[in-house]
C-alpha cells in the first residue's frame, strides 16, 4: 500500500509534511508492513462506533481513538480493539485517562 493511499484511506489530504510524518510512523512501528493493511481494516471497522485510527500528534506512531458516544458503543469498539491486537498480534499502549491506544507495532 502506498503512502498517498494510507493517507487518503484515514482522511488526510496528502501533502509533504504529512508524508514526513507517515515516513516517521513506519519507521517507528515494529513489523509495519505486516500489519498496515490490519490497521486500514480496523479503521473502516471502527467508523460504525464513531471511533477511527489516526496519526497521532503527540508521538510519530498511529492512534485508535475511541469516540463512541455511548457506553454501549464503547464496549463495542473496545471489543473490535482488542480482537485487533490479539489476531494480528499487535502492541497497543493505552494512554493513561483516555480510550486511546498507541500502535506500537507487530508483537515478534
């Protein structure tokens, strides 16, 4: 998959900051060409519950953050978050308050 088709799969319009950024991330995810087209899946997946994968910008790495806005919704993304990171073997770091998690890469 291309950088320019990641980009527009998870909203963003592609220009070159942007494209530096998506170099960043794939250079800090672990195993990141085992899991891209996963992380595209689980962002279409997502979408139901008001929830998305995104490039976070706190730290070059990709984010899923949870945004349902019922509990319901929640335990149901949730649901599909950690089925993610079981099947495909991903490390997720959750961050600490929030229902967003850090994709860190693919488990060895």
């Amino acid at each position: 998959m291309q950088n320019t088709e990641i980009l527009n799969h998870l909203g963003y319009k592609v220009n070159d900051a942007l494209l530096e950024q998506l170099d960043r991330i794939i250079e800090n995810t672990h195993g990141f060409s085992k899991i891209v087209k996963h992380v595209m899946d689980l962002h279409d997946v997502l979408k139901v519950d008001d929830s998305h994968v995104a490039m976070s910008n706190s730290f070059d790495v990709f984010k899923i953050k949870v945004e349902a806005p019922s509990e319901p919704r929640v335990e149901e993304a949730l649901e599909k978050i950690k089925h993610f990171e079981e099947k495909f073997k991903v490390i997720l770091e959750k961050v600490q308050g929030k229902e967003t998690y850090y994709i860190k890469g693919f488990a060895k």
